[in-house]
C-alpha cells in the first residue's frame, strides 16, 4: 500500500481493448494479480510499468492515471450576483491566506475550479477540480475593463506561476470586494477624472489604514454609445433624461452610472430613466444598442468601435488596478503588475482602438492613512 493516491482507468481501457486480467498480465510479464491492486488502486505502478501498459493500449500515460482530487475547500464564499445565484460552479482563489470562492454565471463557459457541495452562511465546502498547487497560482481580479480578458490570456502565456480570473464588476463592488479581502485586485476608474491622486484618495477612503499600490492599465474615454449613423441625434448627457430615449442602466456604484447621474443631475431638475434594459459591463451596453434593445448607453470608446456603432466622447479617464502592498508581494500578484509594466503589453494596447497604454504598468504608492 502507498500514500500516494492515483485515480486510474485501467480496467477501462483493458474491457475497451478486450482483455482479461490475465492476458493483460501476460503482456506485460506480471501476474494477474498485480493487475487487480493497480486497478482497485491497493496499488500503484512503477514508472517502466506505466509506460508499458500505456504502450500495450496505444495511449498516453496520462490517459490511464492521474493524481486523485484533493479533499474538499473550505472557502468563504463571495456575494452572488443576479446572473450566478444559483451557480454550484466556482473559480477559487487564496487571498490572506485563506481560500475564496466566487460562483460563476450560470449560462457562462468558463471554465470552473471547482463544485460546491454545501453552503453554511457565507462559507461552502467546495470540491476542486484541480489540485490545490494549481489553484494557489490564481489572482482574482475584479473590475469592469474588457482590456482585463487580454491580461488574464498574456499573464498564463508568460508565467508558469500564476493565472488570473477576471471577474466582471464595476467600482463600487470591485472595491467591495477588494476591503473584505474577496479579491486581490480591484479596478477603479472615476467620472470626473483627477489622476492617480484621485484614484489613491478613493482607495484609502475604502481600505484606511493600508498601504496600497496604484497600478494603471490603460486610459481611455468614456462616452454616449449610440447606432450606427447616430439616427436618433443624440448629442450629449442631456439626452440620457429623454424619456423617449431608451437608455441603457448600469448597477449603482459603477462608474458608467456615475457618470450618467452627473450628467442629468447638471441640467437641473431631471433624472436618468429607470426602464431601460441593464446591461454588466461596457460590452453588454454595445450589444444592446447594436441590436436595436437600446438607443444609447454609456460606455468606453473600445466598446462602440468593436460593434461598429459610432461614439459621442463626453470624458476621459484612466482605469487603475487598486492592490494591497502586502498582497503585492505575493509571487502571482507580482506576476501580474510585471505583465502590465511590459513593453509588449503597451504595444499591444497602442494597436487596440479606443485604448492608450503610455501609462500602462505605471505604480503610484498610497501610504496608510
């Protein structure tokens, strides 16, 4: 008997084949025997038998054993939004020193670390599907720039040691998220502008009494997404208090929402429409308005040029990563800051349209308040 535990398809691969044990045996000049403990798993083969058997069924050792799945996670359990409420699938991460977990949609593809078995207020016993040494190596970002999908791809091609999980979120809850210790990073970008000064006073309003890291990303401008030939004339903020305009809401807390309530709130006595269709993030608000379920929308300059819809600039901003010093220090973590901070990163966003990168990777410290 050993400590090591494989699950195995032995016996799979042997009834596909259609093979006794003891023909099986004889192939490999063992005895039959030996074949029933490898394939109960009382016992594990050596490597030369491995690869044997692997040769005698025309497959890949992997395809006969792997390690077997790691016990349960017990992790804290992030809150659900409308779309993953009643998810059982998770993506899992190490934050602090401590295993987080957050449901992913449920109609969604990506890919899942893990099952959850149980929930007790707000911790479950999830099941991986992965082993823990992989999992480790996730850095859970939170925020709502498209650019971070680009980020997770070039951070898993680069490092071997780390991968990230982008989770689609706007201001306020990705700060959330990043005060009770729910994620690593949290992106921050802010209507009125200001520069990393801004960004820094925001994060230590949120997170007092830590030092922190401004990373920036990309800057951008941020504006009305309307149809293609702007049929419907619009021309300003003013327009988002038209009732006969159908107008795209994002959650409360959002800077594309923020943006909106300044805008209506200068013309005096308005205020935003409540009954147009909501949309998660600036992709979602170009989708809506290219097939026709909205008028117009807010969101970045990148998002209107992807669905060839044309875009009235109202600001510009820039969007910043807000990261904890001490999480900062973490292997992962500081995978991540190196990707941004990378030539090839800043090439790649220069040919992006609607992006800069100049500043990309730029690191401003906020010291505790």
């Amino acid at each position: 008997m050993t400590d090591v535990q494989l699950d195995n398809r032995v016996r799979h691969y042997r009834k596909a084949n259609r093979m006794s044990q003891q023909k099986l045996a004889e192939a490999l000049g063992v005895s039959r025997q030996a074949i029933h403990a490898i394939e109960t798993g009382s016992q594990v083969p050596s490597t030369s038998l491995g690869l044997r058997m692997a040769r005698v069924f025309g497959c890949a050792v992997e395809d006969l054993f792997s390690l077997a799945a790691d016990p349960a996670i017990r992790a804290r359990l992030a809150p659900a939004g409308p779309d993953n409420q009643a998810s059982s699938r998770v993506v899992l991460g190490q934050v602090g020193g401590r295993w987080v977990a957050h449901r992913l949609p449920s109609l969604g593809i990506t890919a899942a670390d893990g099952i959850i078995a149980s929930v007790d207020g707000d911790e479950a016993d999830v099941t991986p599907l992965a082993d823990s040494a992989y999992l480790e190596r996730n850095v859970l970002v939170a925020g709502c720039a498209p650019l971070l999908g680009a980020v997770a791809q070039r951070v898993g091609a680069r490092f071997s040691d780390a991968r990230v999980t982008w989770l689609r979120t706007g201001n306020r809850n990705s700060m959330g998220l990043l005060a009770g210790g729910l994620v690593h990073m949290a992106g921050l970008h802010l209507s009125g502008g200001g520069g990393a000064e801004a960004t820094a006073a925001v994060a230590r309003r949120v997170l007092p009494g830590r030092r922190l890291l401004v990373v920036n990303l990309t800057r951008w401008r941020q504006g009305l997404v309307v149809a293609a030939g702007n049929p419907r004339g619009i021309s300003g903020g003013a327009d988002l208090a038209n009732p006969d305009l159908r107008v795209v809401r994002r959650e409360e807390g959002s800077g594309a929402q923020a943006l909106a309530t300044r805008l209506v709130e200068a013309e005096g006595d308005c205020a935003l429409p409540d009954s147009g269709p909501m949309a998660r993030g600036h992709i979602e608000v170009a989708n809506l308005v290219r097939c026709g379920a909205a008028d117009v929308g807010i969101a970045i300059e990148g998002a209107a040029l992807a669905e060839g819809l044309d875009f009235v600039p109202l600001t510009e901003e820039r969007f910043d990563l807000v990261v904890p010093a001490d999480a900062a220090a973490d292997r992962p973590v500081s995978r991540v800051i190196d990707a941004l901070d990378d030539a090839a990163f800043r090439t790649e966003v220069s040919h992006l349209p609607g992006y800069d990168g100049s500043m990309s990777g730029q690191v401003t410290t906020v010291d505790a308040a």
